[in-house]
C-alpha cells in the first residue's frame, strides 16, 4: 500500500513538472488583435466585428 501511494504522488510530481503552468503571450497589445500568427487579417468566423 506505501508504494501504491509513492507510485501516484511520484506521477502525480512527475505531471506537474511535466505540464508546467499556462502563460500568456509576453507582449499582449490591441496592435495585433484580430490578426493571425503571419500578420494577415482574420478570415471568416475570426474576423473582428466591424467598428461602430
């Protein structure tokens, strides 16, 4: 029973380390909103809503 435990708090340390935390892109700014990763502008469902 000691080692089933060991074996899923090791996997579970293993997974944690493995995944890591979600981040965010370092320089979020409103210039590229609305643009794909090349620079093009959004097409179809993606695209920005007209401005009003």
């Amino acid at each position: 029973m000691k080692i089933s435990a060991f074996l899923v708090a090791t996997f579970f340390a293993l997974t944690l380390v493995a995944c890591g935390k979600p981040t965010v892109p370092e320089s979020a700014s409103d210039a590229s909103y609305g643009t794909t990763h090349e620079g093009q502008p959004a097409e179809g469902r993606n695209e920005l809503p007209p401005k009003q």
